[in-house]
C-alpha cells in the first residue's frame, strides 16, 4: 500500500510489480497500472473503478488455453 501512495504522491506514469495475488483492490489503486506475477512474468493490470473489492490475481491468468485438438490432426495421428 506504501507504493502507491508513493506513486499517487509523484503523479508519475510507472507500474507497480506485485507477487501478492491475493491482495485486494482498495479504491486508492484506481487509476494506477500494477505488475500482477502470473507464475512467469507480471502481466501489467490498469485498474478500474469495477475492480474494487475483487482480487489481483483474478485479472492475471496463470495458465494459456491454446484450444482443443482439431478434427483433422486427430483424425491423422497414427496409431
């Protein structure tokens, strides 16, 4: 919470890493870009007035859904 009084003091435009992902989102953070680690990086997360009371880590996915296996290259695998 420090940090972004800190930044909010500055004005400045800068992103705030976090790895708390279960931190909540308070009124004061609206307006500001946070870094929220998803496991590999931190994903940069504006926030919005509709944010607040819900978590970090809800607007940061861990995972990647790359889709399901087509009809076609399942269709060639050889078995």
């Amino acid at each position: 919470m420090k940090h972004v009084e800190q930044v909010q003091r500055s004005g400045a435009n800068t992103v705030i890493r976090t790895w708390a992902r279960a931190s909540m989102i308070m009124p004061d953070m609206v307006g500001l870009t946070i870094g929220v680690h998803d496991g590999r990086r931190h994903v940069p997360v504006f926030i919005t007035e509709n944010m607040v009371g819900h978590r970090l880590g809800e607007f940061s996915p861990t995972r990647t859904y790359r889709g399901h296996i087509s009809r076609s290259e399942r269709t060639s695998r050889v078995r």
